[in-house]
C-alpha cells in the first residue's frame, strides 16, 4: 500500500516531468507533449495495452486526440493565419 508521502511524490514527479518538458520545448510545450502521448499511447497499444487510466479510455483514441491537439497549436504558433484567417476582421 502506498503512503501519503509515496501518493505526493508521485504528483510531484508528473509535474516535475510536465515541467522539464516546458524547459526543453518552450513555446512548443503543447504541440511537443501532445505529439509525445500520442506516440507512447501508440506504443502503449501495441504494447498489448488496450485500455488506459485516461477518461477516453482507448489508446488510439487518446492518440488521435492529441494529434489533432499538437498538429492545431502548432499551426497556431507557426502560421496563425491558416486557421484564424475565417475569422471577421473589425
């Protein structure tokens, strides 16, 4: 059975793994984590792993997901205008 003590550190690593991740990337920290969960879910998946701890529950679901999170941000970094363009313009 795990102690508190064991439950906080558990936490904390996540963020401290959520946080190197930002040091490393920077202004790409979502498309970047997005592209990389997709990737371990893939892996995850055909890793026998058919199921996950997540609320959408299927590792290539979660997958696309995140694909489709990482791919929008960084056309939203790079060329802001692909997708912002359809907006009206005052």
């Amino acid at each position: 059975m795990k102690t508190k003590g064991d439950v906080y550190e558990g936490i904390a690593f996540t963020f401290c793994k959520c946080a190197t991740v930002a040091l490393l990337l920077g202004p790409f920290v979502l498309p970047g984590a997005a592209y990389l969960a997709a990737i371990f879910y893939v892996f995850a998946y055909f890793h026998q792993r058919k199921d996950t701890r997540c609320v959408l529950r299927y590792p290539l679901l979660i997958a696309a997901l995140w694909i489709v999170v990482g791919t929008v941000a960084l056309i939203l970094k790079l060329k802001p205008e692909w997708l912002l363009g359809w907006l009206p313009r005052r």
